[in-house]
C-alpha cells in the first residue's frame, strides 16, 4: 500500500517526538562528533536517514516531498540542528559522490555517511584563494597509480573531528583555469595530514586550518575524473546552494516563531521587525519549495544562488532581532546554545558557500543573462 | 562654525596618539571578553585628559574627540563615563572607571567589575553607588566589555542624583562618540584589507560592489563621528538622543559589510576586527537601542506631542 504524505508526515511525527535527544549538542570537538554521529546512528536505525537519497546508497528513495515533510517535521520537533559537523558529508560530499563517483565510491562512502560511521569535512578554500576557487595552489601531483598532495587548506570545519574530505587540488600546474583541479577524498589520518584548529570569535573552535606534506593517496580517490575537478563542484553547488539550505531554513523560520511568541504586545516596534521576517522567511521557503521540486527530476539551475543569497541575510536579521528582542545579557541571548553565538557566527553566512557578492554575480550573470563584469 | 581642531585640541589628541602608538596590540587568544587596556587606562589617568571637560577653557567637546579618538584603537579602555558623563553629574574627578545601568541598579553594568563607582538611571532620579570590588559579580557577556552586576545595594554609600536629563544627555553624547570611534577604526582596518588582499587577479578594493558598500560605510562613520560632535557642542537633549540613535541604527550594516569583506579571517581572534565588532555590538543596545533614542528625540522636539 502507497503511505500518502499525511500519513508519512505523522508517522515522521510519531518516531521524532519519540527519538529526538533532549540534550543540546555540544558546539565542538570530540563531544560533537560523538553527539551527531549517534544521531545520524539513531535516524537510520529508525529507517529515516537520507530520506530522498537513492536506495542503493543506503536512503529510503522517497521523493523530495518527502524531504521536505521530514525537514518540516524535524524543526517543529527540535531536532538537531542540520549545521553541523554532519553537513559537508550529508549535503556537499554525499551528493557529489552519488552524481559523479565511480561504483566503487558510492559503495565504500554513501552508506556510510547516511549509518553515521564516518564525518567529513570540505577542502576548498585557501590562504589568499577564497571566492577565486580555480586560483587554489595546494598541488596534486600524479607518481604511478597515486596522487601526491602538498599545500594548505583553510576554514576547513570540523577537519579537527573529520574522517574524509573532499578536496580540490591543483593537478594541472599548467593550465589557468578550472581544468586544471581535481576533486579527490582524503583519509584525515593519512601521514603528512595535520589539522590546526582556529579559534572564532563565536567562542567556538569548528574552524580548521589542514596541512598535506606530500600525503599520498590512490589515484581511484579522485572523483569526477583527473583534471576534472571544477566541473564536479559545480555538479553539486547549486543543489547545497538551493536545497541543502532547506533543512536550515525550515529550522529558522520555525525560531521566528518562538521569537514573536515570545515579544510582548508592549513592544509594537519588535513585533513588526519579527512579523515582517517572518513574512521573509516564509516567502523565501516558498521559493525554495519550489526550487528543490523543480530539481528532483532535472540539474538544479542557478536560481539555487537566489536562496542561497536570500537565506544568508535572512539569518543575519533573524539573529540580530533575537538579541533586540531579549537584551544582550538574557540567558535567551548567553550561553553556549544563545542568539549571542548564533549572531556572531551568522557573520559566515555571507561568506561560506561562495560569498553574497559571487551569489549575487551568478543571479546576474547566469539567472538575468546580464554581461560579465571584466575579471 | 569653525571645524578645525584648536591648538589645544590637536595637542591633546596628538598626545593621545603617542599613548596609542605605544601599546601592542592586545594578545587575544580566548574569545567572548577582550582584555581591557591597564596600561591605557593608567596612561589616561595620569595624563588628567580625562578630566579634561572641568577644565577652564575646555568642555564636553574636548572630551568627546578624546573618546571618539579612543575608540578607534583596538584598545578597551573605560573613557566615556568618565570624561563625558561624570563632570556633569557632581562626581569628583579621579572617581573612576565608572559603569553605568538603567533600570535595575543591580542590573549588568559595562566595566563594573573594575569600576569604583557605578551610576545607575531609576527613571526620575539616578543613584551613584561606590562599588566595594567584592560586591560585584561578573556577568557573562559575548561582547568584549567585562559585565557584572552588584549583589545588592545594602550597606552600599550611596547619593541621590536628581538631575537625571543630564545623566541621560551625557551618557548619550558619550555612546554616540564610542560608536562614531569604533565605526572609523574598524573601517580603517578594512580599508588597508582590501588594498592588499586580491581575488580574480586584482585587488578586492577594485571591485565596484565592495567599494559601493565600504563608501557607504565611511558615510555612516562620518556622519556618526559629526552629529556625536554636534550633540558635545550643544550639549541638548533633542541633540544627543539623535546622535546616539543615528549611530545605533547604523551598526548592523556597517558591522556585517566590513566582515563580509574581512572573509573568513574577519571571523577568527586572529584578525583584530572582532575588537570592534563586539563593542559596537554592546553599544546597539545601550540605552533601549536607535528606537528608544529616536523617540526621546522626538520627545525633545514637540515636548506636547510627547504628553
């Protein structure tokens, strides 16, 4: 028998309220990663991770309504939150394997990562290459059937408590653009690997800078094809740019919520700043409603770059309201689990994931049509 | 109008530049309470520029370019309270550094677990409070100023204030020079940032839209560091709530475009933009936010309308 959405919805309901921890997860270090692995550990068992992820990959081979009816649920239950050191492998990593990794790949790590054995971490950016990926300079350099990594990666989060990571190294000395990086998966305790934690003004140490003194690793790590790098990141940009923020979106429109719940009546002025981000947020999940069905069957186009844009700074004005809202010394505001840290590191909003300036020129560029601006 | 500096002025500023030039850059590897500036702050106090508004030939002016100058440096140093606020409310110079609080006098207070006197604002009058250092406890704070809070007034010395609008007045010029101060210091760190930094093979401050915003920026110190001067200068009511609530309202912006162009580095307690940012955020609050001192503005101005 066909379960309908309300049914699954419900169901979805029923195991949440049952199985979501009461305790709220630590920011960082081992105690993270052992609080979001037996999380992940939990949903599988219950038969609930990687709800649209295909079958053959260890998910449940439901449809993205589905997705989005578990997200929903997921919020409205207070799960944990999706920003954690389980994002890269669950919304970038996981989702570039399956579109582009060979069988042997998606066999080794897909399941993996949905059973909650393994974390991962992302490598792209670098000391003086940020937004200009293809200028990246940590090189990969091919001797028989292994790559030879050296160089350095930074704002690597959670490298410190990662198993893998999906890096992009420069294979090509020559070439000047995306041609010449390949996307490889790197075992965080291979020799030659040494991971810096930084500290963030958050009051957290989720930042890393990685180190590789000529890390080797099998040539059958590179996925997408060698040389091929920038068109596997890309395969899966637009999809942690328009989907992957579904999770976190859904989770802060339901805090709007619980914030105007909480803003008395004698505070108009409060009021109207939370009602209208509520109004933002709900029409910024519209879109991306949209957006996420639109991909289910067909390569999410560069409209993912608009949600993208428009969650960031929506997050920035949620948590700033919350702190005008409860005063920058309430225990609402303090505290490891506080609108104070969220605020604090919502300033990364803007900046991970390809900044608000390179999501505004993909929207004009790719969305509008309009000429490139010299580069 | 005259907008040059005086003789006098450019002295004193120029002599708390030296103070300046001199100190290291705080050493800030745990993050949430920066380190207040001792040596600073002993400087200051012995140069008496503190007490530099009860001097003959000088006022609050003077007083709030010294703060305005202040709060530029990544140094954390209480100057506000005690050059703006306390000549006008009868505390001996010296007295210092001083917190203040609105509402709750055991409310959390900036600075009060080093401050020997705390001001607190009860609405129709104020109360100065001397502090016994064992009466104050810390608060926890994610922005930069030590916080506490007394356990009680009990036993406390403490004298009535009743000229409350001057307290106010004060404490608003002072807010809106601390943030004015703040705003340029920030910006200059960025300024230098984006002139050396490159992406796309040409440095970030050649991109159009990173030069519109950091423009905008600069406008809003300015204008900031303008109307905190204007309100020193009058030294109105009306004045001083639109000075310090201008400056409020600008902060969100300013603070995320100068992170946004700082990148991932802006972000960590090893690029110094924190410094700033956490105190700016302190300020946006300080006495109810922009609203509150867009309506005492406005109070001031059509003191019928208000009733």
């Amino acid at each position: 028998m066909i379960e309908t959405h309300t049914e699954f919805r419900r169901r979805a309901r029923a195991w949440l309220e049952a199985n979501v921890p009461q305790e709220p997860a630590p920011r960082d270090g081992p105690a993270a990663r052992e609080f979001v692995l037996r999380w992940q550990r939990r949903q599988a068992e219950g038969g609930w991770a990687g709800v649209s992820w295909p079958k053959e990959a260890g998910g449940q081979g439901r449809s993205v309504s589905e997705q989005i009816i578990w997200f929903e649920e997921c919020a409205r239950a207070r799960a944990p939150s999706p920003l954690g050191p389980g994002f890269v492998g669950l919304n970038h990593a996981g989702p570039t394997i399956n579109a582009c990794g060979s069988a042997a790949q998606k066999a080794l790590h897909l399941p993996r990562i949905l059973e909650g054995d393994v974390l991962w971490c992302q490598g792209f950016s670098e000391p003086g290459s940020g937004s200009d990926l293809a200028s990246i300079r940590t090189r990969g350099r091919v001797d028989g059937d292994t790559l030879v990594i050296d160089g350095q990666k930074l704002w690597s989060s959670y490298a410190d408590i990662a198993d893998w990571q999906e890096m992009l190294v420069r294979t090509d000395p020559e070439a000047r653009n995306g041609a010449a990086l390949s996307w490889v998966i790197v075992p965080m305790d291979a020799p030659g690997v040494t991971v810096r934690p930084i500290r963030t003004m958050a009051a957290s140490s989720t930042f890393c800078e990685v180190f590789y003194d000529s890390v080797r690793v099998p040539l059958s790590s590179i996925v997408g094809g060698l040389n091929n790098g920038w068109a596997t990141a890309m395969s899966t940009l637009s999809f942690e740019r328009g989907t992957a923020t579904l999770a976190l979106l859904i989770e802060t429109v339901a805090r709007v919520g619980d914030l105007l719940a909480d803003c008395p009546a004698s505070r108009p002025a409060m009021r109207t700043t939370l009602a209208t981000l509520r109004a933002e947020g709900q029409a910024i999940l519209a879109s991306t409603y949209r957006f996420a069905l639109d991909s289910e069957h067909a390569t999410p186009d560069a409209s993912g770059s608009m949600i993208r844009l428009a969650f960031a700074e929506f997050a920035q004005r949620v948590t700033a309201a919350a702190i005008d809202l409860y005063g920058i010394d309430a225990p609402e505001v303090l505290g490891a689990h506080g609108w104070g840290h969220e605020y604090l590191h919502a300033f990364s909003e803007t900046i991970a994931g390809g900044t608000a300036e390179i999501q505004r020129n993909i929207i004009a560029e790719r969305v509008l049509g309009l000429p490139k601006e010299p580069r | 109008m005259k907008f040059a500096l005086t003789d006098d002025q450019a002295s004193v500023l120029n002599e708390v530049e030296r103070m300046l030039d001199g100190l290291a850059l705080p050493a800030h590897t745990e993050p949430v309470v920066a380190p207040y500036s001792d040596t600073l702050d002993a400087a200051l106090a012995g140069s008496g520029f503190l007490d530099i508004a009860r001097e003959d030939g000088f006022g609050t002016l003077d007083a709030a370019l010294m703060v305005e100058r202040l709060a530029r440096s990544p140094h954390i140093v209480e100057a506000g309270a005690s050059a703006i606020v306390a000549p006008a409310i009868g505390l001996e110079a010296g007295l210092r550094p001083v917190a203040l609080v609105a509402g709750d006098p055991t409310g959390p207070a900036r600075f009060l677990p080093r401050a020997q006197v705390l001001v607190a604002d009860l609405g129709d009058h104020a109360l100065a409070i001397e502090v016994d250092p064992a009466r104050v406890q810390p608060v926890d704070s994610l922005f930069a100023y030590g916080y506490g809070r007394l356990d009680s007034l009990d036993g406390l010395p403490v004298r009535r204030i009743d000229d409350v609008a001057t307290l106010r007045r004060r404490w608003r010029v002072a807010v809106a020079a601390e943030i004015a101060g703040c705003m340029a210091g920030a910006l200059s760190l960025l300024v230098e940032h984006v002139k050396a930094r490159h992406a796309f093979g040409r440095p970030l401050g050649a991109f159009q839209s990173i030069q519109h915003r950091l423009a905008m920026a600069a406008e809003s110190a300015e204008s900031s560091r303008w109307l905190a001067l204007r309100a020193a200068w009058s030294d109105d009511d009306g004045d001083a709530a639109q000075a310090a609530g201008f400056a409020q309202s600008r902060i969100h912006a300013l603070s995320y475009d100068l992170h946004q162009f700082s990148g991932a580095m802006g972000l960590t307690l090893e690029y110094p933009l924190h410094l700033w940012t956490y105190r700016l955020r302190a300020l946006v609050g300080e006495l109810g936010g922009a609203g509150a001192q867009a309506r005492a503005a406005a109070a001031a101005a059509w003191p019928d309308a208000a009733e």
